[in-house]
C-alpha cells in the first residue's frame, strides 16, 4: 500500500472516531499515529495536516457536502461515507493534492470501509466539489 495512501486510512479512522466521540485526546492521537504510521515524521506530518485540516474546516466542508448530496443529509450518510467526503473535499480544496487524486484515493477507502454504494456515492459528490470548485491539475 502507499505510503500517503496508508496515512489517509488512519487519519479516517481518526475522524471517524472524532465524529462519534468529539473529544479528543491529543496525546493518543499523536501515538496513533506513531504507531500506526511506523514512526515515519513525513507520514506522520502529512497525517497530521489533514486531520487537523478537516477538523478545523468542519463546518465549511460540512456546508459544501450538503450542497452537492442531492437528498442526503450528512446525519443520515454512514460516518465512514461522511469522514470519507471530509477528507477528499479537504483535500481538493485545501492541499496540493491533484483533484483526481484525491478523488481516487476517496474512493478506495470507500471500497475498503464503506458499504456496496459507498464508492459511486463518494465518486459523485467529490466530483461535484472538484467540477465546482478547482481545476483538475
């Protein structure tokens, strides 16, 4: 598996637990992922930015999700499917990451966590993020 791809799978088993238990532990998130990264400082920071990235654009992410999921409510997706859309959407808007990148590396936590519609379901409101909001680079 590569390395960032790694990193993104446990920033969303961070968010994932952030969503269902806001408050966080810093210190053991940082041993998380230590441990879970194999104490690799540049995994390490790219896992941190992103999870820091998406908690503190929250709210903006949230709002642009709602917009582009045609009859879903954030509530009423799965909180992998939820997690998953904040990360991707954090990561067209907010890093260097190319969009299709990040589209793509969205859609494989889907198959891997979510459920049989997950990954069409992420395919599609990320697309819409990126078609909205940035050029493919």
């Amino acid at each position: 598996m590569p390395r960032r791809t790694r990193a993104r799978e446990v920033v969303l088993q961070l968010l994932y637990q952030d969503d269902l238990n806001p408050a966080p532990d810093i210190e053991a998130i940082e041993e998380f992922l230590r441990v879970r990264l194999n104490n690799r400082e540049d995994l390490i920071e790219f896992g941190t930015d992103l999870r820091k990235g998406v908690r503190s654009k929250r709210e903006e992410l949230d709002a642009l999700l709602q917009e582009r999921a045609a009859n879903w409510s954030l509530e009423r997706m799965a909180a992998t499917d939820r997690n998953i859309l904040r990360l991707g959407a954090f990561e067209i808007l907010h890093t260097k990451t190319p969009g299709r990148v990040a589209i793509n590396e969205a859609v494989e936590l889907a198959k891997r966590y979510g459920a049989k519609q997950s990954p069409q379901f992420v395919n599609g409101i990320l697309d819409r993020v990126l078609h909205d909001f940035k050029q493919d680079s």
